[in-house]
C-alpha cells in the first residue's frame, strides 16, 4: 500500500492518484491525523477508482485511552464507519493495542455489523441500525504473534 497522509488534502488526493497511476491496489490514510472531512474524500476516490482505503487510526490513544476525558474508540469507529473505509487497525483483546475484551469485541460489531443490539456489557448502549452503510472490516494488529492466537479465536 502506499500511504496517503499529508499535510494538506490537495497533497493526500495527488498521492492517492500517484498509488492508482502506480498500479497500488490499497492507499492507506491516518484519519484522525488527517481528519474526518479528508478521509471521507479519499473514501469517495478510493471506491470510484477501484483503491482500497487501509485506515491506520495514529494518535487514537490521545484521544480514546484517557479514563477522564476524550472519547471511547467506539465513537471514533462510529465516525469512520460514516467516514469511509475499507479495513481498520482496530486493536485485539491481546498483544500491544490491547483492550478490554467485551468492548473490543462491541466496538468490532460496530464497525463491521449491519445491526447490533443493545448489548451494555460490550459498551453498545443502543440498537443500531446501519441499514446499507458500508462496513469496515477490524484488522488485528500492534504485536500480534502465533501465541496470541488462542485467546484471538476464543
């Protein structure tokens, strides 16, 4: 994949056209760095030139690992979901961006499901319907090795 983050969206967007001239099949773009608005350009590019979007979510621990303030990642995958995006480094129940099990796992029914049920213990406070919005399928990453695998497929 080629990396699309940039300073400026004119330069993410003339990096996405260089990864298709390229042959690149996926363009990756830190949306929280690059913001919201940007990301949803490129998602519109990505799907109208045949690219896949890799998100990579750098600077989400700022945000979303405080327990006094910011915001928990399921609203930020909430927000990618309208966003766009193809795939997530989403963080497992194991290995260096590891979380709270139950609320991983909500999180990644968030992301990739088209209707989650009120389920408190895995932080889904309501029935969503997502109806036909795309999903973004949760990537396992950040130091995920062969004896993480157990608890990965429990």
């Amino acid at each position: 994949y080629l990396n699309a983050t940039a300073g400026t969206c004119e330069e993410m967007m003339k990096r996405a056209v260089f990864a298709r001239e390229l042959g690149v099949p996926i363009v990756m773009h830190d949306y929280l760095t690059g913001g919201f608005t940007a990301n949803t350009s490129l998602a519109h590019y990505c799907r109208d030139n045949g690219l896949l979007l890799h998100i990579h979510r750098a600077m989400h621990a700022v945000i979303d690992r405080q327990k006094n303030h910011g915001m928990h990642f399921r609203v930020l995958a909430k927000a990618l979901r309208m966003s766009g995006g193809d795939h997530v480094h989403a963080g497992t129940v194991v290995g260096k961006l590891e979380g709270e099990r139950e609320m991983t796992l909500g999180f990644v029914d968030l992301l990739r499901d088209d209707f989650i049920e009120k389920d408190r213990s895995r932080g889904v406070f309501f029935t969503q319907d997502w109806v036909s919005m795309p999903g973004v399928i949760p990537v396992a990453s950040g130091g995920i090795h062969v004896w993480h695998m157990p608890a990965l497929t429990d």
